[in-house]
C-alpha cells in the first residue's frame, strides 16, 4: 500500500512507528489496571486461555514474526503461559514491541532496510513489507486485548478507572510515548463538532 499522497516518507514512517508504540502502551496500562486475581483464574466453563495466556501469546508471536521476518534482530526470550507474572509479562511486551519497532522500521525504509518480507506463520506465504504488516500486527494485538478485557468482565473483575477509559486517552498515552499527537497549530474546528454543553440542551427542552 502506497503512502497517502503528500505525507513525506519520513513523517510517514515515523508516524506509524508512533502509533505502534501507542499500541503497546495499551497493553501496559491493561496490565498494569488488571486486578491479579484475573491473571491466572481458568475461564468460566474451564475453557479457553487465561489472561496470562493471552498476553504470553501476544509476545511469543511477535519472537515468531521476528524470527522468520528479521532474523538479524536479536530475539527476546518467549514467555512460558502457564508461570509468567504480570511483571515479568510486561517487561516481556515491552522488549518484543521494541523489536517489532526496530522490524517495522526497516520494514518501512525501503530496499536499504534489511526486512525485506513479512512472514506471520511457517505456513503463511511471505508479504511485502509496508503497512499491510504494520495493520496486521496491531490488530493481533487489539483482538487479543479486547478477549483479555471481556475475560476480567467474566471472571468478576473488570477493569476500572483509567484501565478502560485510559485506552481512548491517545493524546495522554501518546505524550507516556514520548511523543505528541496534537497538530503543530490551532485548527478550527468543523462546524457542529464542538462539545455541546448538557445543561444547555435541558434548559432547550
């Protein structure tokens, strides 16, 4: 998939290496909000992973794809399921994110970088890289971050306080990246998308 016409391929590049971290960011306020009561707990019915599980799959897949994409990339340990700790597991996600970005970014530089397919399983047939892998990558991530957050629900602790509505705070988590998404300038904004004012609509009815 081609850049989006006008953007620099520098600012492209580094914008998606931004929102990958961002990313990761929500892993680790998932993790760090997670009642430690959930981390082990079998679900209802004795069926399916665990959190731990869950989390421990999303970086031992990232050690697949960075072994079969980029081998030249130093390879994190994997993390055992049924024995890793919150944080032991956050530490864990936090370096295998770190990996991908290096992956991604080499990924995005063009024949100069060293990736030059995206390989997601031993059975998959290569891709090229570019954002087709960026968007693959982080949806795995979010699908198995969305499962882990209805699994805390049905175990009988669900998320509380900046644990669910922190993952929609991307200004907030940007700037914990290091890093600002707001625009350089003030821009207006389109008409009839301001906040309206709740005690203005009462008194209007």
């Amino acid at each position: 998939m081609p850049r989006p016409s006008g953007v620099p391929a520098s600012d492209f590049a580094q914008e998606t290496l931004q929102a990958y971290a961002l990313n990761d960011r929500m892993n680790q306020l998932l993790l760090e909000h997670l009642d430690s009561r959930a981390w082990l707990a079998k679900s209802p019915g004795n069926r399916g992973r665990t959190i731990a599980a869950i989390f421990a799959h999303v970086h031992n897949i990232r050690c697949k794809w960075l072994r079969l994409s980029a081998p030249h990339l130093k390879l994190p340990a994997r993390l055992d399921r049924a024995r890793c700790t919150q944080k032991q597991t956050r530490a864990a996600l936090a370096e295998s994110a770190g990996r991908c970005s290096q992956m991604l970014a080499e990924a995005l530089s063009g024949p100069q970088g060293r990736v030059h397919s995206f390989v997601r399983d031993g059975w998959a047939r290569p891709w090229p890289p570019g954002i087709a892998m960026f968007a693959y990558m982080i949806t795995h991530d979010a699908h198995h971050r969305g499962q882990a957050c209805m699994l805390a629900h049905q175990l009988g602790f669900p998320l509380k306080g900046r644990g669910v509505y922190g993952l929609w705070q991307w200004e907030r988590l940007a700037k914990e990246c290091g890093f600002e998404l707001l625009a350089p300038h003030k821009t207006k904004r389109p008409a009839g998308t301001g906040r309206s004012n709740p005690k203005s609509r009462l008194r209007s009815k």
